[in-house]
C-alpha cells in the first residue's frame, strides 16, 4: 500500500493510475487523513446476445430414439 499526499498525487497522477491498474493500492492522503483509494474499475460484461451460437450447434434426427442399451428398460 502506498500513501502520497494531495499535492504529490496531482503531479504524479499518471504513474499512480498506472501503479494502481498493475495492482497496487494507492491512498491519497490530505492533512494525515486519507481521502481517496485509487483502484482499478472492472471491465464492463458484455450484454448477452441472444441467437449468437445459432448454426454451430446441430442436434441429429435420431436424437428421440431410444438407446440401444436401454430398449429392454423401455418395452
């Protein structure tokens, strides 16, 4: 954890949005007191697309055939 004062923070800001992203927990500090944490923002999940598999998934003729295997279970 790195703790920098207000006035430091504004002039290094990039190399801190930088630390922070690569994992880093940066407290901006003003009078001893901490103000903000700097953490990364999740990325955003993408909505689901319905119909985006369509045509890569098949399902053959015989797919409400009874088993061979089970056939005396069924009779």
């Amino acid at each position: 954890m790195q703790q920098i004062n207000l006035a430091e923070a504004s002039q290094n800001l990039p190399d801190l949005i930088e630390a922070a992203l690569g994992g880093e927990e940066i407290i901006i500090i003003k009078d001893n007191q901490p103000l903000v944490k700097l953490t990364p923002v999740p990325p955003v999940k993408r909505r689901r697309q319905p119909g985006s598999a369509k045509g890569l998934i098949t399902i053959s003729d015989d797919f409400d055939e009874l088993l061979e295997d089970f056939k005396e279970y069924m009779e």
